[in-house]
C-alpha cells in the first residue's frame, strides 16, 4: 500500500467550527475528542462549548482525510506533516481507527489546504 496514491486521489474535508486544543479538569462529554494519560487531560472541542478549562490554545480548523486508510497503511501521516512541516505549519495529528484527522492553526488553513492540493487531494470546505 503506497501513501502516495492515498493522498493523490484522497478527498480532505474542512469543518467549518473553530477549535481549541484545552487541558481540562474533567472528560467533557460532546467534545470532538479527548486524551486522558497519566498526568493530564486534553480536550479537543467546538471553542464554543469550552468549560472547566485550566489552559486552552484557540484558533485550531478541523480536517479530515475523508477516506478510508487501512490500518497497515505505513507513512500516510509521515508524508503529509513532512510536506507541511517543509512549509512551517504546525499539526496536530489524531488517527482514528480507519480515518485521519490534523488540526492546523486558522493562520494557516490557506496554505495547508494549497499543500494538500499539491500533494493531489480534493478539498471540500464545509460551509459555516
């Protein structure tokens, strides 16, 4: 299974909310996602549905590689943060069990998804 041809037919879909990345005091049920390890709790969620927040980092979009990638699949998320990593954009990555999610600062929507074209994905911005 080649990464590359994931991503050259690959379709990303942007959510239209903002999110924010929180460490919080408690699981917060609708929340997109949340990490609990040993020492912290981190919440991703809708910047609207914030609450019991102890630290938060605002401004986050949502995208979705919209498709399905076998778990044996080596290097897809390798290739995308390094061709983004090559233009200074920061990820954060969350796999779930067949679908890949990053979130990329607002300030850099516009040239992630230019860089995502390049490496051959249709975009779909979800409207607001």
């Amino acid at each position: 299974m080649d990464a590359d041809e994931y991503l050259k037919y690959g379709k990303v879909s942007v959510w239209p909310e903002r999110y924010a990345v929180a460490k919080t005091k408690k699981l917060i049920p609708d929340a997109f996602a949340t990490i609990r390890d040993r020492g912290e709790i981190t919440t991703i969620i809708e910047q609207s549905k914030l609450k019991d927040i102890l630290e938060v980092n605002r401004a986050w979009r949502l995208l979705t590689f919209d498709m399905v990638l076998p778990i044996e699949l080596i290097g897809f998320i390798a290739k995308v943060s390094s061709a983004l990593a090559e233009e200074g954009i920061s990820i954060l990555n969350i796999s779930a069990y067949s679908t890949d999610h990053i979130l990329v600062l607002e300030k850099d929507l516009d040239k992630t998804l230019r860089k995502l074209e390049d490496l051959g994905c249709s975009i779909d911005v979800k409207n607001e």
